[in-house]
C-alpha cells in the first residue's frame, strides 16, 4: 500500500451554534500531518460537531479551519480530501460490501480497472476477502467497522476522522479492533483524527489527546502530559481514576491553602500498609478502613475510607491479603489541589524533609 | 390452561364479529352490485358498460387518476424529502399543512376551487384571457383530485425517510456523490416500496373521489363526468342496471389496485425483513 500525504490541520476561532445552543466555544487547534489524534470527552461536550465542521458537514459562525495552511471554509466537503466514518457507520444498507468501497471512486469516474483493484487490495487490507457479495446486515459489528473503514479510505484521502470508531461493538472485539486501527493508521500515515468518550481508548490508540468539555477545548497533549499535568480542574478530574476530597487538610502532612480549595486523589499517587507491615513515614500516614476489594486480574483495587472519603489504591497481587472492614495505614504521596488560581501538585511534606536529611 | 381457552374463545368471537361485519358492510353489497348489474342479463350488461359515455367516463377517470398520481408522486417525493433532510422555520407547519385535505370534507375543496378559480374570481379574466378553463372542466377534476389525494404518497414515506435518518446521504456527499446520484442509490431503494404502496392508495382514493369532483364538473355527459358521477346520474335517472354495471368497472379497478397493494406488501416486506 503506497504511503499517502497527509494534510495538517488547523482551527482557529470556532464557535457553532444550534439555534441558542453554543455547541462550540472558540476553538483553537493544531494537528499535524500524519497524527493520530484523539478527541476525548464527555457526552454533549462538542466533539461530534467539530469532526463534522472540519469535514464541511457543519459550518462553523465563525473562525477558520485550515487544511495544509489554506482555509477551507468555503470549499465543499467532498473536496476536503476527508474521509469519514460514522459513528453508527452509515454504510449503505442496499448496496454490497464490494459496492460500498468502489461507491467514493465510481462518483470520482474512476476507471472500473482501477476501482477493481482498488477496491480487492483495501478488502485485503481489512481482512475481509470474500465478503464482498454481502450486504451490510449480513455482517457483524466489527466487519462493518473495518468495511467503513475501507469506503472512507477508497478515495486516498489525506484525513481520516472517525466518530466514534468502536461505540457499537461489543468490549472483547473492541480491544483487538483498537489496535488494529491504530496499527492501519500508522502504516497509512494518515492524519487522523478520532472522536472517544472512553480515556483508555484515547490512551492506547493516540499520539495526541485533546480534551474537549463543554464546547471547549480543556487541554491538548500527549497522554503523560495529561496526566502529570493537568492545566484544568475538569481535566484533573477527568483523566485518571480521581476521587474528589474537600478536607484534603485533614490529611497528615497536607496542610491548608486557600479556603474554597479541592484535592483530587489518584490511585497511583497512594500507598496502603497492613497495620503489621513496615512503613517509612509512619508519622505521615493516615489510619484507613477497606470498605471494597475489587479484584482486576493484574492487580487488586482497594477501597479505603480515609476522613470520610473513599480513596481507591491498587495493591500488587503478591502482597498480603487484606480483608474489608481491616484497618490499614495509608501513605499519600501527593495530590493535586484545585484552587482559584488554577491546579498544582502537592507533594507530602514528610518526601521533603527526608530528602533534606539525606 | 384455563386462560388459553379463554383466550380461544375471545379470539373466535372477535372473529365472528369481524367476519359478519365484513358480510354485512361490503360482501353483501358487493354481491348485490354484481346481481343488479346482471338483473336483464349479460348482453343489458355489456351494452350498458360499452355504452359511449360509460367508456368516456371510465377513461376520465383513468386520466384524473394519472394525473393525480403523478403530480403527487412529484410533489409526494419533494415534501417529504425536505421535511425529513432539512431542518427549517416551519417544518411543523408545512408538514400539517400536507395532511389538511384528510381533515377538509372533499365538497369544501370543491367550493374553495371555484371561488379561486370560478367567474368572481380576480384570477377567472385573466385565465379565461389565455384561454384557460378550469371550472366545468377536465383540469379543474384533475385538481379536485390531486388535492384530495396529495397527502397519500408524503404520509407513506414520512416515516420510512425519517428512521432511515441522513447519515448515509451525508457520507455519499461527502465522497462528491451529487443529488441525483444520492437520490437514486441511497434514498430510493430505502423508499421505494413505500413509495409504490403510496401510489397504489393514492390511486385508489382518486378513482373513488365523488365529492370535490362533483362541485367542480359541472356534470357534462361525456365530457367532464368521471365514472362516480356519471354512476349518481345513472342512478337518479333510475338506470339500475346501468348504475351497477358502471359501479362494477370501478369495482374492477378497485379490486386491481388491492391486488397490487398485497403483492407490494408482501415484496417490501420480504426485502426489509
Ligand atoms: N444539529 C443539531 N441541532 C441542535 N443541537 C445540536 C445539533 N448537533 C449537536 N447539537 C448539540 O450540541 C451539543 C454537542 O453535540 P455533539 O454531538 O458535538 O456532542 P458529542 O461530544 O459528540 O457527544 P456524544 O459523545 O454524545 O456523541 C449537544 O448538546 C447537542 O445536543
Ligand atoms: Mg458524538
């Protein structure tokens, strides 16, 4: 399969409205060529409307969307060089699969040699062979994904965005077709640009993630970046496993900033002790009760009733067992704080004065 | 056990009921249209249904039909198609506008043609200027019948258009499919068999029109009586035999269209399923 240019794309500005609905709030973005981009995001929170604004599906009110450096606001979407797949697929129910992949080069008159073999090499690339007589109802889940897949690349488009890409197929398949995708993106070099709800699936298959909530663009960035830096409190509470504590002051070694603050407490960022094992800052950590013990195959998510607050920990498999109900100490390394001003990570006092004695 | 029977018996009396009704309301009448119209015989018969004005009639009526199906099935496609792809200012409006000549009696629409079409009208000098009759004549038939039948075709593909949504109509248009190509390889395969379903009882509805048509013909023998009228005047003038014989034209074409219906029916059926 020959390697594609790919375009880079660029928002600047955007806002959509639907009727008295701001569905997006000043948009401003930067994608690479050949990236693989996430749109991540809870329901309602903008993401569909700006994949449809960027394939001419939706005119923005304002601002401009820019395709290698031109802006195309006034070109028509089948002249973007996007290709689409839907989130429920769209394919064309009373056309075969063979049609549906030959349907964006036969409206391009490409000759029928050429959408012949076009259209055997994709079926090959997305291991359907010998489907092509059938139509869409007669296929399973992923087959129609990987079917999508293919129309949408037929025409060589130089962007691929994808709404919610495995939404409709069920959790097992879902994980294989994640890094199928990723791996069929990757080999193309396509831009892409595929919309989620789901973190995992936004970590696993994307170079970049960006955050969208409420029609606006939260924070853009690679995973880690997400996660060792969140700039907003809703991405702080988003990404990650985050559990929300008001009385983070009453946590040894935290003490109290400004009045109206938050702490946000992951699961990585603590550590439990039985009561008989030996732990380092005994003097820096807080008595906890197992409330829920969560089996997750690699490891063992604990519950522990903190002040209050229900804080989740992983636990290794090879460590002693604990029991619910079991007092434990727990060790909390660090925790993010949401202020007005913003968020910061907040690092146990007692990390510090034992690294000034050392 | 006990409610199984119980659910028998229910079920074979709500049958019978349905039954007797059926015998009482359309067999029994039916069966009395076909003996009437043969009272004097086969020959009183045929002569009374090749009788010039009957065929004239008939083939009005054909033409009234036609026309009205086509124009409908024009008007049908394009209503419904933009009420279920766009959204606009006015949907709700326009989409209970196309039903308005299922709730207007037929006579109302006949009296509102002549007042828009008839000698007080502001518009009647300058048709009649170009020559145009409408009132007393074949077009104005055409139109009573149209309006009476122009919700039929919009109604069947409403809904069939609407769970269909614009997804793939979308995805075609974004691969540089135009309208035309959208239309005939995505929108119609999904309408097509609701769509014939609408012409068949559009059609079958124009056939039957009496009221609206009657305001509007003006009752010319031979030239703007459709099969209906021409069956009342048969029937005032005391012509029985006459009466029922033309009845059982109209009988035929209804029993033609119903044909059709089942086999439509059944052909989508198959298809969707
Ligand atoms: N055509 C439309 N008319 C009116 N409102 C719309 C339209 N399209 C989207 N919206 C609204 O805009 C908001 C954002 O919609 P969008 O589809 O972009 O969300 P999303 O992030 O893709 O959500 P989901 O994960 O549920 O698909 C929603 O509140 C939605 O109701
Ligand atoms: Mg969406």
């Amino acid at each position: 399969m020959e390697i594609q240019n790919s375009s880079s794309i660029e928002l600047r500005g955007i806002n959509k409205s639907f009727g008295s609905f701001q569905a997006s709030k000043d948009i401003n973005l930067t994608i690479q060529g050949g990236r693989l981009v996430a749109l991540l995001g809870p329901s309602g929170s903008g993401k569909t409307t700006i994949l449809r604004m960027i394939a001419g599906l939706e005119q923005p009110d304002s601002g401009e969307i820019l395709i290698d450096g031109k802006v195309v606001n006034d070109v028509p979407g089948s002249e973007r060089g996007i290709g689409f797949v839907f989130q429920s697929y769209a394919l064309f129910r009373y056309m075969t699969v063979y049609d549906n992949i030959a349907f964006g080069l036969r409206v391009k008159r490409v000759p029928k040699k050429e959408v012949d073999s076009r259209v055997k090499e994709l079926l090959k690339l997305i291991g359907c062979e010998g489907l092509e007589k059938r139509y869409p109802g007669q296929l399973s889940g992923g087959q129609r994904q990987r079917v999508a897949f293919a129309r949408a690349l037929a025409p060589n488009p130089r962007i691929l965005l994808l709404d919610e890409p495995f939404a409709a197929i069920d959790a097992k398949i879902r994980l294989e077709l994640r890094s199928w995708l990723r791996e069929m993106i990757t080999r193309l070099g396509i831009t892409s640009i595929f919309v989620t709800h789901d973190q995992n699936e936004a970590i696993e298959v994307a170079d970049d993630i960006i955050v969208t909530n409420e029609g606006r663009i939260e924070q853009s960035g690679s995973a880690a970046e997400l996660y060792s830096s969140p700039r907003t409190p809703f991405v702080v509470k988003f990404i990650g496993n985050s559990v929300l504590v008001d009385n983070y002051y009453e946590f040894r070694s935290f003490s109290r900033a400004e009045a109206d603050t938050v702490g946000v407490i992951r699961p990585e960022f603590v550590e439990i002790y039985k009561t008989s094992e030996d732990i380092r800052y005994s003097r820096s950590a807080d008595e906890g009760y197992v409330r829920d013990i969560i089996f997750r195959g690699s490891s063992i998510e604990v519950k522990v009733d903190i002040h209050g607050n229900l804080i989740s920990a992983i636990r290794s498999i090879n460590d002693a067992p604990l029991e619910i109900g079991e007092k434990v100490w727990v060790f909390v390394y660090r925790m993010f704080l949401i202020g007005k001003d913003g968020v910061r990570l907040v690092e146990n006092s007692a990390l510090r004065e034992n690294s000034i004695v050392i | 056990m006990k409610t199984q029977k119980k659910g028998g018996a229910v079920k074979w009396i709500l049958i019978t009921i349905c039954v007797i009704f059926l015998a009482v309301f359309l067999i029994l009448p039916l069966i009395y249209i076909l003996s009437t119209a043969f009272r004097d015989g086969i020959s009183s018969y045929i002569k009374a249904v090749t009788d010039e004005y009957a065929v004239k009639a008939a083939l009005l009526t054909l033409k009234a039909t036609f026309f009205a199906v086509v124009i409908n099935t024009i008007f049908g496609l394009f209503a419904s198609w933009c009420i279920c792809k766009f959204t606009f200012r006015g949907k709700k409006v326009l989409s209970t506008f196309i039903d308005l000549p299922v709730t207007v009696s037929p006579i109302i629409a006949g009296l509102i043609y002549i007042l828009t079409f008839g000698r007080q009208s502001f518009l009647y000098p300058i048709l009649d200027d170009m020559g145009i009759q409408i009132i007393f004549a074949v077009p104005g038939i055409i139109l009573a019948t149209i309006f009476v039948t122009f919700p039929f075709i919009s109604r069947e593909l409403i809904p069939v258009l609407t769970a269909q949504g614009t997804d793939e109509e979308e995805a075609a248009a974004l691969m540089g499919a135009n309208a035309f190509t959208i239309f005939k390889n995505i929108t119609f395969p999904h309408i097509k068999w609701a769509l014939l379903y609408g012409i068949v009882l559009c059609a079958a509805r124009a056939m039957g029109e009496f009221g609206a048509v009657s305001v509007l013909s003006g009752h010319l023998r031979g030239k703007t009586n459709t099969l209906p009228l021409y069956i009342e005047l048969l029937y005032q003038g005391y012509d029985f035999t006459g009466a029922f014989a033309s009845s059982s034209i109209l009988m035929i074409f209804a029993i033609i269209v119903l044909i059709l219906r089942v086999i439509l029916e059944q052909r989508g059926k198959k298809e969707r399923g």
